[in-house]
C-alpha cells in the first residue's frame, strides 16, 4: 500500500508537485511508489514525496505555499511562529 504524509494513495488522487503543478495519481506501485501523471509527463514517486531522480521533496496532496514569504526576516519569523501556534489545533481536526 502506498501512503503519503499518513494517508492512503489511491489511483484517482489528486496531488500537487511544486514544480509540475496539479497532477492525477494513475497507478499505484509495489513498494510503496505510485505514478502521477501531469499532462502528458507521467512521474514515479515513492511514500516521502520523491521521485527516485532527484533527492528533496517535491510532492503534497495540496500546494504547500500558501503565502509568499515576506523579504524582512522578522515579518517571516512572526508569520512562522504564528502558524507554528495554531497547528496544534489543526491537526486535532478530525
């Protein structure tokens, strides 16, 4: 069974790769791998979000940037601290 971040991967699946874009999950693997196809390119990836090419983490089930980081580091720090404050109660939502 191939899984990502906790969840089942399932043929059908929507997941998002920060440099493809939106893509389709249209097969799933032994070993945990499952192929995601975006357009007419068609990717492998394994359970962390990788594909076996590249060594750093490219695919979520949704785009991670939800908001562009400001240049002034002490607005990112405080920005960063505040999501870091309500995450907790995130991820008790069932």
């Amino acid at each position: 069974m191939a899984v990502l971040d906790g969840d089942p991967v399932e043929r059908g699946d929507l997941v998002f790769d920060v440099v493809y874009g939106a893509g389709q999950v249209v097969e799933v693997l032994p070993q945990g791998r499952f192929r995601v196809r975006f357009g007419r390119r068609t990717y492998t990836y394994d359970e962390n979000g990788m594909r076996s090419e590249w060594d750093f983490r490219t695919l979520y089930w949704h785009d991670p940037v939800i908001y562009v980081p400001p240049k002034a580091a002490a607005k990112w720090d405080r920005l960063k601290r505040l999501v870091a404050a309500i995450k907790p109660e995130v991820d008790a939502w069932p």
